[in-house]
C-alpha cells in the first residue's frame, strides 16, 4: 500500500466533501488540470488503498466508504489537537517508527510530531523484545516531544501515554483498562498495549523524548496466542468486534495531549488522582525488577516527585524510578 500523491489526496478531499454525491470525470480532470484518464488512474490508486468508490461511466464518481488508514489523509484534518501531531508522519513500513522518530528529532523535527507505521519490521518493545507490528492490526505511533525536563522526570512521560490509552478505552469503550506501571496498559489481566520511551539528554535536562507507544487493536485471538512474555489481548478481542484504528488514534492524541499539557505545566502532583484512579496495581503486592535487584512490596500510589512507593514487608516505604514489575498478585 503506497500513500497518495498530493493530487490524489486533493481528489480525495474534493469527494469526501461532496459526500454522497456524484463528482463528473469531466469536472475532476478541469479541477486537477489533468486528463480524465488521468483522473481515472488516480481513482483505481485510490480504490487499491481500500476507498470505495462507485465508478459510473456518465455520472462520475461518487465516495462511498473509507478505509480503516492512519493516514494523513485520514488523520490530520481530524486531529482535535493544538500541538501534537501537526507535523505528521506516516509511513507504510519501517524498522521502528521509535527509530524514525529519533532521526527526525535529530533533524530538528518539532515537538508533537508524530510518527505512524502501518506496519514495523522490527518493532522494539523494552528490554530488546520484539513487538508484533502487523499491518492493520495495530497503532505503531513515535511522539517527539521536546519539553526540556530533568532526567529523572522525562521517563513519566511512559506513564502519562499509558494513563491516557487507559482513559480512552475505559471511557470511549467501555473496557476495564488499566496501567501496569510503568509502561503496560492491561484489560482483563492482559497487555494490549505497551509503551516505549526514549530520550536524549543533556546532563541534568532531556533534549528530547520519544514516546513509541504500541497497540493492540484487531488482532485476533489467535495471532495473540503467541509466543508473548506478558498474556496479550486487543481491543477487539475485549470489545466483542473490530474497532476503528483511526478514532482509538484520534482519541489518544487528544487526551495524551491534555494529560501531557497538565503534566509540563501543574507538575507530576496535578495527575496523582487520574494515575491512582486508572492504576491496575495500587493496593496489590507486587515485585519489580529494578536493574538487577527484585523488590517486593504494596504499591501504596505516587510519590509527588513522580516515583511509585512500595510498602516492603520490613514495614519500609521504598520508591521505585523505575523497572519491570514481573509479578502482581490478587487483590489484597
Ligand atoms: C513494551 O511493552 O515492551 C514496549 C513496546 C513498544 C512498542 C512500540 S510500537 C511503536 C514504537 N516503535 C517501536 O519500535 N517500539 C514502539
């Protein structure tokens, strides 16, 4: 699937606008400056990129049905945003759009741009697993912000992104997800989506952040048997059907940049209630691996500063910067 030239996303729009009505070859072809040939080639572009579009040899062309695409053809005149993602990227395979990411950021690219692959040959989940990057199955989304915040308050910007997937699915769809802290979001016990953050930094401060954040949306059950550390779901799997990849998209972007807003201008403090309502941890004893060393204890909530505090059996309060919780147990 190759994304559409410049005349064929004006074509696009040009249909989209007249929604529901027939668009005559002849006014096309005058519009574009273009033969009507031409504008017939650019339709069949547009049909194999999933757009359904009734052919009719006297009346024209009329749009009937758009694809499920992430494209910015799809995305950008939607988005509902002041700064994240106007400067958008999408591209129809990659390595890892974390890596794009980084690249574009070392080009200068500003902040809130964001970076869509269709599909990832080689997705990077934490600690060098892999991630199943399929096409059309998932979101595989890169978020260059460039905020300068000191080192050990960027990594938060994992825990925001988790907080406003969990938001949106919870309250858009109905699921009981949650954050597994610090960089999983869970429905039903398992992951649906996991989120990668990588910076840049000097000294004291980030020069920049990149949030790859990887979701689950239409796999099926079976594609999500595999071979995963963490039991893995999607979206419509939990939802009884598939979903629209776009509007899971829109929505994220919107809420991540509130909750991200929020977070830059009032302080980690301000997103305390949103983060302890939307934890599937809190109140659960857990262990996580820190560096090479496992701690075990409650998760009590969150330390102003931005850490997450565990109530040891030695009756200690420890905060925790950062790690891998491998084991939850029941609810106490
Ligand atoms: C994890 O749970 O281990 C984190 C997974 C992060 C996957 C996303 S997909 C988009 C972005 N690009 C990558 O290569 N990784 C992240």
């Amino acid at each position: 699937m190759a994304a559409t030239t410049p005349t064929q996303s004006e074509i696009l729009k040009y249909l989209k606008d007249k929604a529901g009505d027939f668009v005559s070859g002849a006014d096309l072809a005058d519009r574009f400056g273009i033969s009507r040939t031409g504008i017939w080639k650019h339709i069949q572009k547009l049909k194999t990129l999933g757009y359904n579009i009734l052919s009719h040899s006297k009346e024209g062309y009329k749009l009937l049905e758009i694809p499920d695409l992430l494209t910015s053809d799809e995305i950008v005149s939607s988005l509902d945003t002041k700064w994240l993602g106007l400067s958008y990227h999408f591209l129809e395979k990659v390595g890892s759009t974390n890596d794009h990411a980084l690249l574009l950021a070392a080009q200068g690219a500003p902040h809130g741009t964001v970076v869509i692959a269709e599909e990832q040959t080689r997705g990077r989940g934490r600690l060098r697993r892999e991630w199943l990057s399929s096409p059309g199955r998932g979101i595989y989304m890169s978020i260059l912000l460039r905020n300068p915040l000191p080192v050990r308050v960027a990594p938060q910007s994992t825990y925001i992104a988790g907080l406003s997937l969990a938001k949106v699915l919870r309250l858009e769809y109905g699921l009981d997800a949650c954050m597994k802290w610090p960089n999983d979001v869970l429905i039903a016990g398992r992951k649906v989506a996991g989120i990668l953050t990588e910076m840049q930094s000097d000294q004291d401060y980030s020069r920049f952040i990149v949030v790859g954040i990887g979701i689950n949306v239409n796999y099926s059950r079976d594609e999500m048997e595999g071979p995963f550390r963490y039991p893995a779901t999607s979206i419509s799997i939990q939802a009884g059907g598939a979903v629209k990849r776009r509007e899971v998209l829109l929505g994220f972007l919107k809420r991540f940049e509130q909750d991200y807003g929020k977070f830059v201008e009032e302080g980690f403090p301000s997103l305390i209630p949103d983060l302890e309502e939307f934890s599937g941890i809190l109140g659960r004893k857990i262990t996580v691996l820190v560096g090479e060393r496992e701690v075990s204890g409650i998760a009590r909530g969150f330390t102003p500063e931005g850490a997450l505090s565990l109530l040891k059996g030695d009756g200690e309060l420890e905060a925790v910067w950062a790690g891998d919780v491998t084991r939850v147990e029941a609810n106490l």
